[in-house]
C-alpha cells in the first residue's frame, strides 16, 4: 500500500519557499492527510492571519482527489512559458543568422570558383 504525502506551503512568485519568520501571516492548521487506494480523497484546512491581527482570518482549504500525483506539487501559476528556464542568455537568433550568411558565402564561392573553372 503505497501512500502519497502532499506538501503545501507559502511560496513567492518564482515558487521559493517563503521562511516563516519573515512572512508577514501565521499559518495555522496544519496537519496530515494519508490517502490510499480505498480513500481517495482527503481535505484540510489552513487558515492565514495577518500578524499582529487575530481577528481578520482568511481561509484557504485543498482537497487531494488522487493517489498518482507527485510528492511535492509545483504551486500552479497561470501564467504560460514557452520554453524553459535555464539561465542561457546567448541570442540565438543571431547566431542563426550568422550560420546561415556564411553558408551563403560559402556556396557563392564554391559557384564563382566552378564558373571560372
């Protein structure tokens, strides 16, 4: 019997994990949800107070529904990348360009020199 443990947690923007001590909510609600082949679902609820403002609270809760997903699920942003990021800068267009001029050369030489053969 194989189980799945999920993880939620406060993440900014680019999917870091956020330190505790320096965000500006208290979670609370954490706890533990086992899912297995005859119990497929499970819920918890976390809730987000503002430090400093125990009155205000704002609720959040996710349910898991199947036992196939990863451990360690990616927060999912909206928005969509065409390619992945891998800290290359290198502009590749112009180095296409570059390639394909001097294949052009190439091939007028080879022409020019034949022509004159």
């Amino acid at each position: 019997m194989a189980v799945q443990r999920k993880y939620i947690e406060e993440t900014d923007a680019d999917g870091n994990t956020i330190d505790p001590d320096n965000f500006a909510y208290k979670i609370s609600g954490e706890g533990n949800v086992e899912l297995s082949m005859e119990q497929q679902t499970g819920t918890i609820t976390l809730t987000n107070r503002e430090k400093g403002d125990e009155e205000e609270e704002t609720t959040s809760s996710e349910e898991e529904t199947t036992s196939t997903e990863k451990e360690k699920t990616p927060p999912n942003n909206k928005k969509k990348s065409k390619s992945g990021k891998t800290g290359d800068t290198t502009p590749i267009l112009t180095w296409i360009i570059i390639g394909v001029a001097a294949a052009v050369v190439i091939i007028f030489l080879v022409v020019r020199r034949r022509k004159s053969e």
